[in-house]
C-alpha cells in the first residue's frame, strides 16, 4: 500500500500533537509532508527532527528565519517557508494526499480553500474555517472532488452513525443531537460568572485543549460554533440539530432515525479516536486511546442545554436562519472578543455583549468568494474592536 502524505495544519496545537502521535504509530500507512505553525519555533523544530518533512511553514518571517538556522545547523531535508501563501501552498501540493486542518480560527479558510481545490482528503478540526467559509467552502470541496471529513469529535460521532450514503441523511434521519460536556461552569452560579478568569475558563472538565476553543467550550459558543458546522457538514436543516448536555463526555453526539431508534458513538475523550477515524477511513487503525471501561463508568447523565446559563448557544440557529454570511460574522466577532477576554481586556459575561452587538452593528452582503469572506471577516472584525474597545475594561 502506497503511504498517505500528510500536511499538518497547526502541528504545535492540541489537535496538530495527537495527530502527529496517531501518526508515529502507523509508519508503514502514514509520513509526513509538512507540518506548519504559527510562533512555537522550538516545538515545531522537535517535530521536524521526529518526522522530517520536506516543508515547514512557520507564520511571519523571524520565526521563519529562527527555523531555517535550527534546522539548516541540524542538517535536516525540510525546507523552511513564512508566508500566509505558503500554506495554501503546501496543503495543494500535489504530492499530498491527506491535510489536517488544526489551525485555530480563521486564519486557517485559506489553506483549507486550497486543499479542498486540490481534491484532497481534508480532515476538519479547524471549524471556525467552516462557519466562516459555509457555502464557498462547501463549493470548493464539491468543486475540487475534495473528501471532507470532520474530526470534531460530536461531528466524528454523527459521521460514524450516519447511513454510509450521503444522499440519504436528509430523509433518512430525524435530527442529530449533539452532546455538550457544559464546560466548567456548568453549575456555577450565572450571576457570578461576570469575574471568572481566563485559566478558569481554560479548565476544561473533561477535553485538554487549545485556549480559544476551551473559553468557547465555557460560554458555550464552542457548540453553537458546532452546531452550525453540523449543519453545513451534514446538511439538515437548523431545527433538526438538538444540544443535550452530556457531562461525562461518554457519547460524543447520536443521530435519531424515523423508527426512534437512536445510534451513538461512544468512547473515552481522547481526540486521538477521531484523528484515527479520519485518517483511516472507512478503515479503522490503532489510535493510541484507552477503550471504555464500562464496569468502571460514572453513571451517565444528561440535562437539557440551559438558555439563561449559556444565552450564546441559541445564536448558532439564529445565524444560520439569517442571510448567508451571518454565520462569518458570529466568527469574526466571537474569535475578537474570546481573544480580548484571554487578553484581560473585557469579562467573561461581556463575550456575549461583544458577539451581539457586532451582529447587530454589520451590513452583510452574500460572500461568494475567499475575496468576500475575508472582507467580511475584517470588517467583522473592525466592529468588533470597538465594541471591545467601547466596553472593556479601562
Ligand atoms: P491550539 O491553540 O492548541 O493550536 C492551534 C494551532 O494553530 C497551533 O499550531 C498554532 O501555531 C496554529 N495557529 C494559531 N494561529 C495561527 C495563525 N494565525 N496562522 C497560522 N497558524 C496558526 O488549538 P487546538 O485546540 O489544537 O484547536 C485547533 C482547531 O481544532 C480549532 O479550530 C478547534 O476549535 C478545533 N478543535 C480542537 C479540539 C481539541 O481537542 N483541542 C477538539 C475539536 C476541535
Ligand atoms: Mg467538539
């Protein structure tokens, strides 16, 4: 068997490590063929010396140079590349077969756009890519022949408990219900959520992740954010995707069928499960994980997803119901105000204020190109800014 080429979007990430650990189990199916990152030159270098790819793409030209010297002095064969061009780049490349897309945020549609052009298989982590992208994106992939396939983990477990044939999810299913672990603040009093900190924020019950997608995780943008991905991944409409809470982050999202026969996907919550699937697919290869227990489970329980503990979840509806574009918008402004939060620049409970505002506050005209979102994105992004600006802190 041919090996499978991999780019690795966002190596140095949560996502991009336990790709890279998935990997370096399979050395007979898998190498790699670039690995890029945004500032981590020393982490980024450690992965080149353990993989060796021909290309590493570093975000910005000092970090790019700082790889170059390390990596040149260590006599490694990778090439080392800084421009934002250079990833669409390298994730079109022809010699590629499957790229991972781990980049947190927007900065990550380019190279997805690329790849999915380039009709590879095109693993989804990056969702902010999708919920800005929508429709164009959805186009590229079609258009390019690409093989879309989600590694959120929610949207893993609906893939697996789908029907295989695409065509049939529509009729064939009632509606898909995506668990939420509730994040940290899950039974915290509401009105006291206004002085949380960000490491508070950052203290995931249950998933090790990225700063941006754990404070996501605790307002619980992340699965609005998911639930518009789901939408656009899977094709129902709005109102057939539901949210349960689901603490114990056994079942990682079912799909109800017309007979109320409800399939799941179960496991423990290690991204290594999804990273494997989607690799592997429709095989399936070691992942690393540790499987269930289930004489040793915490019982499982479940509670409805609260309106007034996590008021920005209905937004992912209500962007999906407004004009196309509207769900770029929720993005922008919502990447903007988790960033100023991180920052130390407005609270916790002002995330919600910023997202509404800014929706409220941009004109969207229909994106039907790169060109298009990216203009949207950064005047999103402008609005945003001064809502940030007009009720931050001082
Ligand atoms: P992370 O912050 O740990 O890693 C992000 C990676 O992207 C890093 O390699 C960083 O160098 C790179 N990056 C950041 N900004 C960049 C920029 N402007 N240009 C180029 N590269 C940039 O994030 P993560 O937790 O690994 O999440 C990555 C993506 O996967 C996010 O979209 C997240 O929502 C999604 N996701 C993550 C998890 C998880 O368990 N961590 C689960 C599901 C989905
Ligand atoms: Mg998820």
């Amino acid at each position: 068997m041919k090996k499978q080429r991999v780019v690795v979007l966002g190596a140095t990430g949560s996502v991009g490590a336990n790709t890279l650990d998935v990997i370096a189990r399979h050395p007979e199916r898998y190498e790699v063929f670039a690995l890029t990152a945004a500032t981590k030159v020393d982490a980024l270098l450690k992965q080149c010396v353990q993989f060796r790819p021909a290309f590493a793409v570093m975000t910005g030209e000092p970090h790019g140079r700082e790889l170059a010297r390390q990596v040149e002095s260590l006599g490694l064969p990778t090439k080392v590349l800084w421009s934002a061009a250079d990833l669409s780049m390298v994730a079109a490349h022809e010699e590629v077969d499957v790229v991972m897309a781990a980049i947190v945020g927007a900065a990550g549609l380019a190279p997805c756009l690329a790849a999915a052009r380039a009709g590879k298989r095109l693993l989804l982590a990056n969702k902010e890519a999708l919920v800005l992208g929508g429709e164009v994106f959805l186009g590229a992939v079609r258009q390019g022949g690409a093989t879309l396939l989600p590694i959120d983990s929610e949207h893993s477990a609906i893939f697996q408990s789908l029907p295989d044939d695409p065509a049939t999810w529509n009729e064939r299913v009632e509606k898909i219900i995506l668990t939420a672990s509730g994040g940290p603040f899950r039974t915290r009093d509401p009105a006291t959520l206004h002085d949380v900190t960000p490491d508070q924020a950052c203290a995931h019950p249950n998933w090790i992740m990225g700063r941006k997608i754990s404070v996501d995780s605790a307002t619980m943008m992340n699965k609005a954010l998911e639930v518009i991905e789901a939408c656009y991944l899977f094709g129902l409409p709005p109102r057939r995707i539901e949210v349960v809470i689901h603490p114990q982050s056994i079942i990682h999202s079912m799909v109800q069928y017309h007979d109320a026969s409800v399939v799941a996907q179960l496991g423990t919550p290690d991204m290594r499960v999804p990273i494997a699937y989607g690799l592997a697919w429709p095989e399936r290869v070691a992942s690393g994980a540790a499987a269930l227990d289930f004489l040793s489970l915490p019982p499982m329980t479940f509670e409805p997803a609260d309106a007034v503990r996590f008021p920005g979840l209905r937004l992912a509806w209500q962007a999906l119901e407004a004009p196309a574009g509207t769900t770029a918008v929720l993005n922008a402004a919502n990447e903007v105000a988790v960033e100023a939060f991180l920052a130390g620049r407005i609270r916790f409970d002002q995330i919600l204020e910023v997202n509404l505002a800014t929706l409220d506050g941009v004109t969207i005209s229909k994106p039907g190109s790169l060109d298009d979102l990216l203009a949207l994105d950064a005047l999103t992004r402008g609005k945003a800014g001064q809502e940030v600006r007009r009720i931050g802190i001082p």
